[in-house]
C-alpha cells in the first residue's frame, strides 16, 4: 500500500528541488529534459518514502534517479548521442559521484532563471515554475492569465536559457552584481504581487508572498553576509507580518492607519528587526536595506499617530537618491505629508507630475491628501479616478467605498 508523503516529505522535495535540477543542467545542459527527469524523480520520491523511509542522502537519491531517467532518455534517442557523450565529458558519471555531490547548484539556478537576458515576467515565471516547483497551472492562475499563454511564456524562456553560451558559468566580477540584483529584483516582484495583487478580487495571494520569502531564505543561505540579500528578506518579513490585520471580516481591504496592530506578527517583526539591524551595519547605501529600515520603524510604532515620520522621510529622500522610480516619489510625497502637512505632500507631487502620470496610484496618493486637508470634493474626485483605472478589484472596492463615505460626509454637511 502506498501512502501520501508527509508534509515533512513535500517540504523536503520542494526545499532540493532546485539543487537537484541545478546539479542536472550543469551535468548535461538541457534545461528542458533536466526539469522532466526530475519531475519523475519527485514521484518516486513521493511514492517510495514514505513507505521505504528516507534515504541517508535524500539529495544524492533524487540527483541518481534523475540521472538514470536522463541518461536512459538520451540512450533511446539517437539523435541526441552526441549529447551523451558531451555531457559525460563534463563530469564523472560513477554512481558515487552521483549519490554525494559535493556542489549545491541553487544560487546558479537563480541566476540562470533570472539571467539578464530574459524580459522579467518571463524571469517571474521561470523562477516559480523550475526553482518554487509551482506547476504552470498555479502560476497562470496566480497571474490571472490563461493556462496555454503561461505555458508559452515558460517554455520561450526554457529556450532562451538553452540557447544561452555556457550558462552557469560563474558571472565576472563586473557582472556578479547585475546578475544577483536581477535575482533579487525577480523575487521582490514575486513577493509584491503576491502582498498587493495588482489584479483580481484579492488583497493577497499567500502562496506567492510565502513562496517569494522561502526562495528568498533559499538565496540567504548562501550568500548571508551579502547586506541587500538580507535587507531584502528583512523588507519581506516585515511587510509580510501585516497579513493578518490587512483584510477585514469580508476580504475587504484595512490600510496601514486603520490596521489592528495587535494582530501584526511579531515573530516575524522580531526576526526582520534583526536582519535589518545586521544588515544597515554595513551602510545605507542599498535600496532593500533602506526600505527595510522604513519598514522597522513602520513595525515599531504603536499606531500611526506615533510613527516617527521625519526619520521616515529622510530614509524615502535616500531612497530617492539610490534608486528613483515613481512609486518612491509618492510614497515620499505621503511621508512629506505625514511629517509637514498635506500641502507639502500635494506641492511635491505637482512638482513631479510628469513622471508620476500613468498610474493609478497617483490619483489614489492625492485623494488621501485632499482627504487629509480636508478638501472633500476634490478627494472624492481623485478617488473616483483611481477606482476606475485600478485592475485590482479589491483596491477598487476600497476606492470606491472611500469615495462614497466622503460623499457622505459631504451630503451631511449641506444639510
């Protein structure tokens, strides 16, 4: 009889799944068999565990039985002998060698997903699907997009990645950084899509924000003195210790000033506290740390009232300064708005409104200020205009009801 492996066991398959496939496309350079063999490999490992007990090395077991699938695959078709024969030039094939390797190959498979020649939707996508060892299903349904078009868009990376000269070669030193900032950058959207879909009924989709943080432990583990890897798993701990408090009885979306703090994680803050203190040990000179200090002192305060928003506000003209993009101007704009007044918030948005255009969160960002200065008409309007060109259905039931809360407040006002 055979019983269905343990959480333990799904957890163990899913922590080597990327060592193991690492280990195989460096061995015989096929993205696309690797990824097969293995997926068979997982299946006996899942049928056979639990009933067998695990092996004293569970890595070398999955590692061996992929290799007979690839190499029995590669006996059976002659066109690719030629294959063969390369791949076991590369390295040895004895048994031995197989069942212990000595070279865990996750960091190379990161930058081989997140390779800078991939667009990052398809960098996003390869990622989950080969290194999270979500299926193509889960990802599509993540990304709120037909099953066939993420299939396309996973197997035009497989390609490119095939198609790529020697890619695992350890990248120059003037490359080492683009290629782990991609890496990094890669999983942040991950995660950030997963904390605040940008589309659906959602506010969240755990499994992606989860995933982003195990495969971002993942990366830690093997660089743990590199400050930005560890600002950034700081920055997703704690934005990732709001989740309970960010949704209401009904799914509806809480904003940070309305959250009930008490049900904010705090084991999670106390962990993300301390990454972020080890890693600003190093300067303030990265965009993660930096943002995972705004975070810290987010998770510290006891409401909003009590945020230390000048130290906030220094710390986004930093940020500003090291990484420039829209989305740090507005949130700047709030924090000025939170430490001089709405108007200072306002002045600074009008001063960059050509580069904000294009965005939602722009009309969203002024509604609150309006709202903040009291000018209720004009916040009704501009959140109206975000709630008709935000793709988030939950964002726009939130607009949507601040708007017609205003409106109230308006109607009783005139009468």
């Amino acid at each position: 009889m055979t019983f269905p492996p343990s959480d333990d066991t799904e957890d163990l398959l899913r922590e080597l799944r990327p060592q193991v496939l690492g280990a195989l496309v460096r061995r015989f350079g096929d993205f696309a068999a690797a990824e097969d063999a293995l997926q068979e490999a997982l299946v006996a490992a899942a049928t056979h565990w639990p009933t067998d007990g695990l092996p004293d090395n569970p890595r070398g077991w999955l590692i061996q039985a992929a290799h007979r699938r690839m190499t029995d695959a590669i006996r059976a078709d002659a066109a690719r002998r030629n294959r063969e024969a390369v791949a076991a030039g590369r390295e040895p094939t004895r048994p031995a060698d197989i069942a212990t390797p000595d070279r865990d190959d996750t960091l190379a498979l990161f930058f081989l997903c997140c390779h800078p020649a991939l667009s990052p939707a398809s960098a996003i996508a390869l990622t989950l699907r080969s290194v999270g060892g979500l299926t193509t299903a889960e990802i599509a349904r993540a990304f709120l997009l037909p099953e066939a078009t993420m299939t396309q868009r996973i197997t035009r990376a497989k390609k490119r990645v095939a198609a790529l000269d020697r890619p695992f070669a350890v990248p120059e030193s003037g490359q080492w950084h683009e290629r782990l900032d991609a890496v990094l950058h890669v999983l942040y959207l991950i995660f950030t899509e997963g904390h605040a879909s940008t589309s659906g009924r959602q506010v969240r989709r755990a499994d992606l924000s989860a995933e982003a943080i195990r495969l971002r432990r993942a990366i830690h583990g093997q660089l743990p003195d590199d400050p930005e890897v560890a600002g950034l798993l700081a920055l997703m701990l704690l934005t990732d210790a709001h989740r309970a408090a960010r949704t209401g009885p009904r799914g509806e979306l809480v904003p940070l000033a309305e959250q009930d703090r008490r049900l904010w994680d705090r084991e999670a803050i106390t962990e993300g506290v301390r990454l972020t203190t080890t890693a600003i040990g190093h300067g303030l000179t990265g965009p993660y740390r930096i943002q995972a200090a705004i975070a810290v002192l987010h998770a510290q305060a006891t409401s909003t009232e009590d945020t230390d928003w000048d130290r906030i506000l220094s710390l986004y003209r930093l940020l500003e300064r090291v990484a420039p993009n829209p989305l740090v101007t507005l949130n700047l704009a709030v924090a000025t708005a939170m430490a001089h007044g709405p108007s200072a918030g306002l002045d600074l948005i009008a001063a960059h409104q050509d580069q904000l255009s294009g965005t939602h969160r722009l009309a969203a960002v002024r509604a609150h200020l309006y709202e903040m200065a009291g000018e209720t008409p004009s916040a009704v309007v501009e959140y109206t205009v975000a709630a008709n060109s935000t793709p988030s259905i939950a964002e726009r039931d939130y607009l949507i009801l601040r708007a017609a809360r205003l409106r109230g407040e308006v109607g009783t006002d005139r009468s």
